[in-house]
C-alpha cells in the first residue's frame, strides 16, 4: 500500500488497526492524513497552472536540453505538466 501524498510503502496487516483489503480510491498515511485535514485536497497547482499562459503550456511536452552547472554538461530534458506528477518531490 502506497501513501498518496509521500509514497512510503505499507503492508496493510502492519497497520495500527490493520486493514483487512486494500482500500479503494486515495490513501494516505497517519503522517499525511493530518496534513490532508489541515491543507485540505486542493493543493493549488491546478489555479496555478491554469494562470500560465498558452506560450508556456504549449511547450508540454517538449524535449529540451538543460545544462547541470559547471563539470556536468548538457542532457536531454522532458518539459511536463505537473499537474501529471505522481507523488511528491
């Protein structure tokens, strides 16, 4: 069982209660369940995203390259939506 929010690895009989099945839909862990009450579902991504203009999310799904800094050169990297993102960074 994966947490939706911090993807930490669960077995479900190690829980406190321990669950019987796999729950459908969202699951979150105790750690991340009080931070879903308090910020609620609504992260913000989706109004901050929609506020970009077309210039910016026409470029989704674009391949560019981006350099790393000095000593470590240039490498292909994948412009994305991240309202696609699973998981947090």
């Amino acid at each position: 069982l994966l947490c939706e929010r911090c993807n930490a690895e669960y077995h479900t009989y190690c829980l406190d209660p321990p669950l019987r099945a796999v729950p459908i839909g969202d699951w979150y862990c105790d750690k991340c369940i009080s931070w879903t009450e308090i910020m609620g579902e609504d992260d913000g991504l989706d109004e901050l995203v929609n506020a970009l203009s077309p210039e910016y999310t026409s470029r989704f799904g674009e391949i560019c390259w981006a350099q790393g800094g000095t000593g470590f050169g240039w490498w292909p990297s994948f412009i994305y939506d991240p309202r696609l993102t699973v998981g947090s960074a």
